[in-house]
C-alpha cells in the first residue's frame, strides 16, 4: 500500500485528507510544516507528497527547493494542493511540482485522480 505524506500546517485540512485518502487504500504520515516534512522524510520516504504552501516555520516553496535539490529526493512525486493564488501554485510547478491543485470545490476529486496518476493505484 503505497504511503502519502500530508505536509500541511492546517490541522482541519491533514485530519480529513488523511481519512479521506486513509478510506480510498493508502497509508498516510502527516507534518505540520516544511521542516517537520524533512524530519519525516529522514526517517522514511513515502511513495507520493501532499504539500501546502502556506505553512510557519518552512513554508512549501523553501520545502519543494529543498527536496528537488536533495538527489534522493528529487524524483519524489509531489502535488501541491493550496489555497494560494494561480502564481503561486506556477511557482511550484518551476520549482518541481508534478501538479499543482486549487483546495475546495472539485479540487478532491482532481487530487485523487492525481494520486492515482502518481502512484498508479
């Protein structure tokens, strides 16, 4: 079962998103920012990252740099799902995103079929 690492700082968001992805058959590990998101990929690399942008303490951009420069990592699927402005989900597309997802509206509906993409679940 593959595992997703949920790096959100919104405690709201990472609960449902991990029952939500926990019910569609995969694994999940949560952080509350980009650096707890580094400690967590330290200590086991997931198959697939679910990242917020606006996050204190590391925000998702610094994270995304940070994991696209590391080699072990810069092959990671990684899909921002936020609710930041179009420019900013295009500044981490540049960065290594492999998607870049509104939150609300159909936007879970477009995460899933992205996961799935990604994973090929």
């Amino acid at each position: 079962m593959p595992n997703i690492l949920i790096v959100d700082d919104t405690d709201a968001c990472r609960r449902p998103l991990a029952r939500l992805l926990t019910r569609a058959g995969y694994e999940t590990a949560c952080a509350g920012d980009g650096r707890e998101g580094l400690n967590a990929l330290e200590a086991a690399t997931p198959g697939l990252i679910l990242l917020d942008l606006d996050m204190p303490v590391m925000d998702g951009l610094t994270f995304l740099a940070a994991i696209r420069a590391d080699p072990r990592w810069v092959s990671l699927p990684v899909i921002v799902f936020s609710g930041e402005a179009q420019r900013t989900l295009a500044r981490a597309k540049e960065l290594g995103a492999d998607e870049a997802l509104p939150k609300g509206g159909p936007g879970l509906r477009m995460l899933l079929a992205a996961i799935r993409r990604h994973l090929a679940v």
